[in-house]
C-alpha cells in the first residue's frame, strides 16, 4: 500500500489550513468546506438588514422551498464530488465496495430519485440554463439508484424522461421497456407513445395513446392532439384538445396551441 494510504491520519496546519498527507482525504476536506462556505454565505443574506426589509413582501412557503432547494443543490454537489473521489482508479475497492454497501443499507437509491425528480421538475419549467448539463445529472442519478437497486421501476422511467430531454430516443425507449417489464405502468407508456411522437411515428403514438386511453384518458387524448398537430392535421388536434379539456382544463401551453389549430 502506498505511502499516501498509510499515513491518511497524518495531517499539520500550514497558515490555519489544515492539510492532510492523503489526496484522498484532501479532496473530501476540501468538498465538505466549500459545503460549508456556501451555507454561510447563504445565511449571512438571510440574516441580513435587506433582507428583513423585504420579508413581508415575499411568499415565504415559497422563499422556504427556494431555500430548501438550494441546500439540496449544494448537497447534491458534495456527494457527486464524493463519489468522483471515491471512484477514482487509485482508490482501494474495500472502500469502493464499503460505499456501496452503506448507500444499500441506508436505502440511499430512494434518495438519488428524489434528487432526480426535482431536477427534472425545474427542467419541465423551464427554470434552467443548462437543462442539458442538469438532464445529464438526472441520467447518473437514476444510474446511481440501480445500481443500488435495479428493481426499481421509476429508476429506468426518469432515466428515460432525461434521455428523452436530450434527444436520445432509442435509449430512452429502452429505459421506459425495463420500467414496464418490473412494473405495468401508464407512465412509461404515455412516455414511450411520446418519444414516437417526438421521432415523427406519428400512428405509433396514436397507437399507443390509444392503448392507454381507459387508464388515463386525459393524458391519452392531449397526447393525441400534440401528435396530430405535429402530423399537420388541425382538425384532429383541436378535437382531440377539445375532448382532452371537457375532462380536465388544459394547461396554458396546450391551449394556446389549440388556439393555433384552428386559425
């Protein structure tokens, strides 16, 4: 074992830094104090004059969500920047392995996935600069969460979402056939007759929103009219939203394209 692994208790100060003999250990010092950095700063706003000045003007649910989000986003940094630590080709498999089973003990692929979900929820409004970069994330997530337990069928369905979102169809289709075979969900059909949609299968999607209209009717004939309006047939869209909206009011995206099929 190298000299860097024996002496991975070893550390000295040098100008009130503390630096440690291992690398290793250097780099997971290192990522937990820019965690810490950052809290501070975020609470030195939130304790500040401007701050206090503005309160009763701010939704605070709202203000608690952003927050909380963003402790989870520094949160998420960490371990990312844990584990690319961890699984660097010179650090030893009993620690690799000992990650792995602790991540497995405490049930840590839920965790992954609830990470994931929220990603995608920003990427869905369009809240982000980089949904590329933030979609890629979301594929390692779900990766992550398999890895740790491959039975999971909500892991390879937001896998698929992410891939979908990158223009990855073949894969994403793959992933949304491992979620079905665990599990019969609408959820990964809907996707699959989207991603159809997306290819320019335009009677694919029909087929297959057809497939799954008694189960969740709604989502079956806006998926219809989104098809039918990529496929050029107006008349087809705009009964398809018009029947989609008598069971639940449509969104102002969908009916702003209803709007256009019938100019």
């Amino acid at each position: 074992m190298s000299k860097d692994w024996e002496d991975i208790n070893v550390n000295r100060r040098s100008k009130d830094k503390v630096v440690f003999e291992s690398r290793f250990v250097q780099s997971i010092y290192d990522g937990i104090g820019y965690l810490k950095d950052e809290t501070t700063e975020i609470l030195k706003e939130i304790d500040s004059n401007e701050f206090k000045q503005n309160l009763d003007e701010m939704d605070v649910q709202e203000f608690g969500e952003t927050v909380i989000n963003h402790f989870s986003d520094f949160a998420d940094d960490l371990s990312k920047f844990k584990d690319d630590v961890i699984n660097q080709d010179g650090v030893p498999d009993f620690i690799k392995d000992s990650s792995r089973e602790a991540k497995i003990a405490l049930n840590r692929d839920e965790d992954y996935l609830k990470v994931a979900r929220r990603k995608l929820d920003k990427v869905d409004s369009d809240e982000l600069d980089d949904a590329e970069a933030v979609n890629a994330r979301v594929v390692q997530l779900c990766d992550k969460s398999i890895d740790l337990n491959n039975k999971n069928h909500e892991a390879y369905y937001l896998k698929g979402l992410a891939l979908t979102n990158l223009g990855k169809y073949e894969e994403a289709v793959e992933e949304f056939l491992c979620s079905l075979a665990l599990e019969d969900n609408v959820e990964s059909k809907l996707a699959i007759a989207n991603v159809n949609r997306l290819n320019g299968e335009f009677n694919d999607a029909i087929n297959v929103y057809d497939s799954v209209s008694d189960d969740d009717p709604f989502e079956a004939l806006k998926g219809k009219a989104y098809t039918y309006y990529d496929w050029q047939k107006y008349g087809q869209a705009s009964k398809a939203f018009s029947e989609a909206n008598e069971i639940e009011e449509l969104d102002e995206k969908s009916k702003k394209i209803w709007d256009e099929c019938s100019l």
